[in-house]
C-alpha cells in the first residue's frame, strides 16, 4: 500500500538491502568494482550519462563508483545475481527531490545481464521502494536518445513518454546528447507493477 505521506526524507537517502527471485540490491561500494570491471564492454560505458571510468581496470571502476557516491541528491546501489552473489550491474535514484514526491531511477547493466529477468526484477525492487515505502508520486527516467535498447525496455516497462530534452547533457567525448524523458505516477504504478511481476515470473 503506497503511504499518503511521504517518508521522512532522511529515509529517501538510505540504501537497505532490496531482495527479489533472481537479484538483490544493495549499497554501491567499491567492492562490487572488479565485477563490474569484468563484465562491462565499451559500448555500455560509451553510453553512460555521468562518463565512466577512466581505463578498464577496477582500481578506475572504483574510482568512478566514488564518483558516483559522491554526486548530491544521488543513492547508488549494486545489482546482484542472488544465487551466485556476482554484481551484474548498478541501479540508482539518480535524483532526489523529497519535497517534490519525486525520484529518477537510471540503470546501468552489464551486457551479460541484459535481455532477461535482471533488468525488470531490479526496477521492480527499487519502484515498489519509492512508491510504497518512501511515499513517491512520480519515478521518472532520463534515456540517451541513441539508446535504442533502453527506449524498448521503457515503452515495454509501460512508462509515458514525455518529451525530449535536446543537447540536455554533455558525455564522455564532448558529445550532446539528448535526453528522453519518461514517468510513472502513483495512480499508474499498480499496472506497471503487475507488468513487471509478470515478466520477472516468465523470464524466471
């Protein structure tokens, strides 16, 4: 049941562990570097909105999760497979605005994590979090406009496509990207949980 208030704001901030069927979420520390090191190929850290790490090593990984940690109005935490323990990506409030009821949700999964249950299970964990604990009205994401993957997984999620912020970031390279915006309000969230329930129970 989704409070009628929201929690306080200090809550907003804490990272609990978050457990679901096939992964489990919990703080981003840079223990979780050398697997996201191992895993991660240039063209998922070409397309990372906040740059990625400075060269494929973990010391750069954790250097970069540092980074991340340290961003304001930013939680980060580590997705893990739950029976083996292997971090196979980061999912974040990428933005906090408590007094607004709202919070972004942005994603970065390891190739080898991509395509099943992982994806749908960890936005399920972290929007149940928002909408039904932290008291949230809006979880909306910000999706590079080249990304043809993420687009699918956010029309598939059943989020409403806003708009497009044009040349709204500069990334790694100097290059502009566009931002496509996309939300799910408090009264949508019951079909989009249900969705997300289906999917992680026939991927699983």
């Amino acid at each position: 049941m989704t409070p009628d208030a929201p929690a306080p704001e200090a809550e907003w901030f804490q990272t609990p562990t978050l457990t679901g069927r096939q992964v489990f979420l919990e703080g981003l520390t840079e223990s979780h570097a050398p697997d996201l090191c191992a895993g991660a190929d240039d063209e998922m850290v070409r397309l990372l909105s906040r740059g990625g790490p400075s060269e494929a090593t973990p010391a750069a990984w954790a250097e970069y999760i540092g980074r991340l940690n340290a961003l304001p109005q930013r939680i980060n935490f580590a997705v893990r497979r739950v029976e083996s323990g292997v971090t196979v990506g980061r999912i974040s409030y990428s933005e906090i605005r408590w007094a607004d009821r709202w919070v972004e949700v942005g994603t970065m999964l390891l190739p080898a994590a991509q395509g099943g249950a992982v994806n749908p299970e960890a936005k399920l964990l972290l929007m149940a979090r928002a909408f039904e604990v932290l008291g949230a009205g809006r979880v909306q994401f910000k999706v590079d406009a080249r990304n043809a993957r993420s687009l699918r997984a956010m029309h598939k999620l059943g989020a409403v496509q806003e708009g497009t912020l044009r040349q709204y970031q500069v990334v790694s390279g100097g290059y502009a990207r566009d931002s496509v915006v996309f939300s799910v309000l408090r009264g949508e969230w019951p079909a989009v949980r249900a969705g997300l329930e289906a999917r992680v129970a026939a991927l699983g």
